[in-house]
RNA sequence: GCCGAUGUAGCUCAGGGGUAGAGCGCUUCCUUGGUAAGGAAGAGGUCGGGGGUUCAAUUCCCCCCAUUGGCUCCA
C-alpha cells in the first residue's frame, strides 16, 4: 500500500496509506475534531469527509466555524428538505436545492400538491424525523444514461434538462435514507449535524430564473447544529425588522404613501423633507466646493428629446406613457441628462470652457413593474443627486478621481465603511442591441476607467455586460446594518450620448470634438438614502441630520413658561428645539423623546431655572450632567460642524 | 409582470353569517410629579374597493386595488 503526504493548514505534514479520507486523517488528530468535521478542503476543492485521498494533498478540516463548512451543512439540509418534501407530498419533482448566504433554498414542481406557510412546521418536523437518523450521504458516480434514465423513470424533466447539460463522466448522485438526488456535492457525512431546523418562507421563482419559463414553489429554509443557535439567529432576524426603514419611518412620520396618490410615490412628511433638505444643503455645498453649476430643468420633454438620448429606444418600457399634446408626444423624463444636454448645448463651448459640471437635485418618474416597488428602496418618482460632468479626454482621468474622491468623503460624514464599487463592463458581442455600437469608444472609455481605479487603489469588482446602453459605469453597492444590500450611487461614463446629441466644443487648434460626459449620483436617490440611513442609523440620527435636535422637558407644567427662554435661547443659535408642555409628568416626557429618538433631553426644573443652567440626558445613555444654557448652545453647534467639516 | 401571504380605529392587532373590540395615540378634566408609561371620562370605524350567494356579508365566493415575502427587472 503506498503512502500519500498531507499538508495541514499549520503546514505540518503527516503521512498516511493511500485512500485515508479526511474524516480518518480528523480521527488520527482528536476525536473530538472528528465529532464536528463536516466536510474538508483537499487542494483547495471542497469534499466529502469521506471521499478517499490517494495522492499527496494540502488539507484543511472544514467545521461549522468555517463559511464553507455552514454552506456543505446548508447544501445537505436542501437535501434533507427534499428527502421530507418527498415523504410529504409524493410525486414533487425537484428543481435546484443549493445553499445561499443564510441558509438554503429548493425549487420544488410540486405538481397536484398545495403548500402554505401553515405547512412549514409539518415539514420542519419530518425533517428533524429523518435527521435523526443519522444517515450517511452516499456519494455515487453515474453514467449519463444511467441518470437520465433514473430521472425519465421519475418524470422530472427538471432534472432532466440539468443532466443534458453535463457531460458524461462527472455525474454523481448522493443517496441518504431513501432519498436520491443529483448532485456535484460535497455533503455533510450524515443528516444528525442537523440539530435545528427552521423554515423561513415560501415563494415562488421561475425555472432558471427566467421569466418566460415555468413557477416553481421555492421554500427557503436554515439550520443549525444548535437548538441555541437558531434562536439567536431568530432574535437577530426579530432585531433587523426593527430597523426597517418603513416601520421606522412610519414611527417617526418621516414619509408616508397614500392608495390615493399612488403605488411608488412617497409623501414626505415635515420631517423627512426636512432632512431631505439637509441633504440638498450638503451636496450643494460640496458640489460649489467642487466646481459644479446647478441648474434647473422641467419634469417632462418631448419625444424627440429621448429619441436622440436612446432612453425610448432602450428604456420605453420603464417610462411612464406619453401624453399628447398640441400634436406633440410627451414624457415625463426618467433622467436628468438629456435635458442637461441640451443646457450644455445652449451656448458655443470653447476648450477653456471645459469642464463643465450641471448639477440638480431633479425629479424622475420610472415606470417600476409593480411587483418590484419596495418601500423607499424601489419608488416611481424619485429625486436624483444628479450631476453631468463634459470634459475632454486629458481631463477625465481627473474629473472621475475627484468624482470618486466625493464619493468617499460622503461615506466619510456617513459612516459608510463596507462597500464595493462594481465596475460594469459591455460584451462586444451585444453591440448594437444592448449597447450603443461603438466599439473602439467603448474599449477606449473602459481603460480609462480601469486605469483611474487601479491608479487610485479603490477596491473594485469587474462586471462584464452589466454596462448603462451608453458607456461603462460604476456601481457603489452599499449594506445597511441589517444586511440589505443596494446599489447606493452610480457613476457612469457617456461617450455616446455627446455625439447623438453633437455636443461639441472647439478645441486649442479650432476644430469641433466631442466631450466626454460622466453621470454621476454619488448619494444616490433621496428616496434610496435616506431608506439606508434610517436603517444604518436605526432612525437616531446623527445630530446634523436629526429633524429635531433637542427636546425641553419640564418637570412639570409650572416651569413652561421659564423654558419658553430657554427655547428662544438655542433658537438663536439656530438650533432645532422643540418644548413638551403637556401636562405629564417627567418620566413620561423622557420616554416619549427617548421613543422619538430626539438627540437631546434638557431637563428642566426650578433648580435649573435658578441657576441659569440646562440639566442634559443624551438619547439611548442617559443623564450627562448639567450646563449653562450658552454653553450647551455652543456645544451643539460644535458638535454639528465637527460632522461636517470632513 | 409572475407565484404566495396580508388588508378591521391615527398606530399595533384580536374577532367573526345577525351592521365590531383591545392596548397605545387623540380630546377634556383631575393630578404638579426630578431622568423610560399618574388617574378618569370621551370622541373616533360604510371592517381596502366593486360584484355575487343569503332573509341577512366585515365574515363565504369572484374580480380589482394596495401592501408584503420571493422571482424577474433596475439607464
């Protein structure tokens, strides 16, 4: 029997026979290692605990510690679903069963049989039944005949066509209990690692995700080697609806919609618009900083206007219909950038003009399919942080770095710390159709691009064909605390949009060229924004930003009208104060601005109006000792431009 | 748009073939209280909309609208 030499991840090396598996290698070392050993890594491809290893490998042990060790465990649940599910509902036929971030889903036909949310626990008991079990996940390799032979037996034409797509030759099935299914693997080594089961939710998802093909039933599940586990899994879930931007918003009457009004279109309620504006006063400043001009353009255009941009040609469908007037078409506008265009076209530009950057906080209406609107996230009427920059050539490299410089010092002043920018890309081959046909442009602006990011050190993810029709763009894909991700703000080159539209300007040896135009959004949609921030900061705004900085509560109604000075006083400082003169008592005022998550409580009694002082609690900690009232003024104000000065 | 769930007072929700309830909020009164809910009374709903079945529908059935979990999509 010859001997086979197997690195650890230490890099200590260990001798065994020929054929060891992994699960035999974790017995040499402790038993107790091989108690949890769920799957192994054997020259970086992840396999069966128990799949022999017959030449010299690096091996690492995976457990549940491990990410690839949880998804092995979540892969082999989707199994044990399905092995339950078939149990359950004889006659399923099986789509996809893989594991996804949190857990695992399958896409199950489920054929004559009918599932509800009130099943979930019928089949979440049947699968601890058979985890119970213990049985082992036989791995098995087949013949392509021989599995679409199992498969025609069994009527799934699933399967299936899966089948049809593999080659001969790397077919495996897994067998555990009395279940089959077709699988590249690798599982846990038996179903008992499954101590706790919960499924999640039911939903319905096209066969390979594509729209034109069949529903099938899709149940999203997750499970532990833990009971313990679960449950604080559950808490976390119960902890991030908490902080979701529509219950909060309700709560603090940041925004609302109305059946009345319309699907997609949010009201903004005093509060909200009032932090919207506090955005709109940064961005206006920072981009006066940067050399922007606004501008101001209406919220509909002819026809013609997006026939020479590409919106209709490419976009129609997510346009709001047209309306017709005086024998004209008309859209409401779903970009900003034409009609920027056409300000940029109003008056001849020469070299030393450029660059030129219009801003405008403007308004667009996207037809959104209704099934996709999403709170705040996902709206038909939004109001973009939008801004086109025309430059040549020589300047884009710099125009898009100090774009990019804006974008980090927002998630600065945010406290955005995780994000990654995607860097979307065109395939040649979908010229013309979803791209404008432009190939050298389009090879000429994704270098350009490519070389400002690497030259710049921003971390970046490149992602072939994901490209705006005109030019290649960046997208900054932010995650709120409770782990939603959305794409925050884009950043999108146009070289194609100056000529359709022959924006020109004379260059240093008087002939006509064409600039360069960036798109550029770096906070987004209002809409989208202020969604995330309410869920990065669980709605306790960051002073700055709250609608209402400090609340003054008196001890009791006695002393409203002492506090009525104290309100004026930070007025004078411009500071957002409100005063509770209802007529309860302090415990309550305190719990109903610790609920509305108002930055600061003064607390204010006889003691204090004596004395001139202010006693302080901050919102979430509590009592801060007291302060003369100018003091705390200025203190607040500090505070604020601390934030800002970024 | 597709599959599923949900829609009852301002909010959170209970109920259920005989025209409706709780808590919070709101209004009024009492209480004047020192760091997370003082007490009492009162107002407030064509039970999402439209049809149908029924002596009778908020409840059962159908259609629509909206919200929502996903899928697809997101210039």
């Amino acid at each position: 029997m010859s001997l086979v030499n197997i690195t650890l991840p230490d890099g200590s090396k260990r001798e065994y026979e020929s054929g060891v598996s992994s699960m035999d290698i974790a017995m040499s070392i402790s038993e107790g290692l091989a108690r949890n050993v769920l799957a192994s890594k054997v020259n970086g491809e992840v396999w069966d605990a128990s799949r022999p290893i017959v030449r010299d490998s690096d091996l690492s042990l995976l457990t549940w510690k491990d990410e690839e060790g949880k998804s092995t465990m979540w892969h082999s649940s989707a199994h044990l679903m399905a092995e339950a599910m078939e149990a359950l509902y004889p006659g399923i036929k099986l789509a996809i069963g893989p594991p996804i971030d949190n857990g695992f889903y399958y896409d199950i036909d489920l054929m004559e049989h009918e599932v509800t949310e009130a099943d979930l626990p019928k089949i979440e008991k049947k699968m601890i039944e058979l985890a119970r079990q213990k049985n082992q996940f036989a791995r098995k390799e087949v013949s392509k005949k021989d599995a679409l032979a199992y498969y025609e037996e069994k009527q799934d034409q699933y399967k299936l066509e899966l089948i049809n797509d593999l080659e001969d030759g790397q077919i495996t099935f897994y067998t555990q209990g009395g279940f089959t299914d077709l699988c590249r693997g690798p599982h846990i080594p038996h179903t008992g690692f499954v101590k706790a089961v919960k499924l999640l939710s039911i939903a319905g998802a096209y066969w390979r995700g594509d729209e034109k093909n069949a529903m099938l039933t899709r149940i999203y599940g997750i499970t532990f080697p833990k009971q313990g586990e679960l449950e604080t899994y559950l808490e976390m879930l119960e902890e991030a609806k908490k902080r979701d931007h529509r219950k909060i918003g309700k709560e603090l009457e940041l925004f609302t919609f109305d059946d009345d009004v319309g699907p997609g279109l949010p009201l903004w309620l005093p509060k909200g618009a009032f932090m919207i504006e506090q955005l709109e006063d940064l961005a206006k400043k920072t981009e006066k900083k940067a050399g922007y001009q606004r501008v101001k353009t209406p919220h509909i255009a002819k026809e013609n206007l997006y026939l020479t941009s590409g919106h209709l040609p490419y976009y129609k469908d997510s346009m709001f219909p047209p309306m017709e007037l005086d024998g004209s078409t008309y859209y409401l506008k779903s970009m900003n950038c034409p009609h920027h265009h056409k300000i940029f076209d109003a008056l001849p530009k020469s070299y030393k003009d450029l660059p030129v950057r219009f801003a405008e906080y403007g308004t667009c209406y996207r037809y959104e399919k209704s099934g996709e609107l999403f709170g705040l996230m996902r709206v038909r009427a939004l109001q973009m942080n939008d801004a086109h920059i025309y430059c040549t050539k020589q300047q884009f490299a710099d125009e898009f770095r100090a774009v990019n410089d804006m974008y980090l010092k927002y998630f600065k002043i945010f406290g955005i710390d995780k994000y990654i920018m995607r860097f979307s890309t065109h395939s040649p081959e979908k010229l013309g159709k979803k791209y404008v046909d432009n190939a050298k442009l389009w090879k000429e602006t994704e270098d350009m691009v490519r070389d400002v990011l690497i030259e710049s050190g921003i971390p970046y993810k490149e992602v072939p064909d994901e490209a705006a029709f005109y030019g290649p763009k960046i997208d900054v894909q932010i995650y709120s605390v409770i782990g939603r991700e959305f794409t925050l703000a884009t950043n999108q080159v146009d070289f194609a949009q100056p000529l359709s539209f022959d924006l020109t300007y004379t260059n240093a040896n008087n002939e006509s060229e064409h600039p360069i135009v960036i798109h550029r959004a770096p906070l987004g949609t209002h809409e989208r924004f202020i969604g995330f921030l309410i869920e990065h900061y669980a709605g306790k705004f960051p002073l700055w930003l709250a609608p209402e900085q400090v609340r003054i509560l008196p001890i009791s109604d006695k002393f409203n009208e002492g506090c009525k000075n104290i309100l004026q006083s930070l007025e004078n400082y411009d500071i957002r104060a409100s005063l509770d003169e209802r007529g309860e008592k302090i415990g309550r005022k305190i719990r109903d601005a610790e609920m509305s998550k108002v930055p600061y409580m003064l607390i204010i009694g006889g003691n204090e109006l004596d004395e001139g002082v202010v006693s302080i609690r901050k919102q979430g900690e509590g009592d801060q000792g007291k302060m003369k009232t100018e003091e705390f003024a200025e203190f607040i104000q500090q505070e604020v431009n601390k934030i800002l000065a970024v």
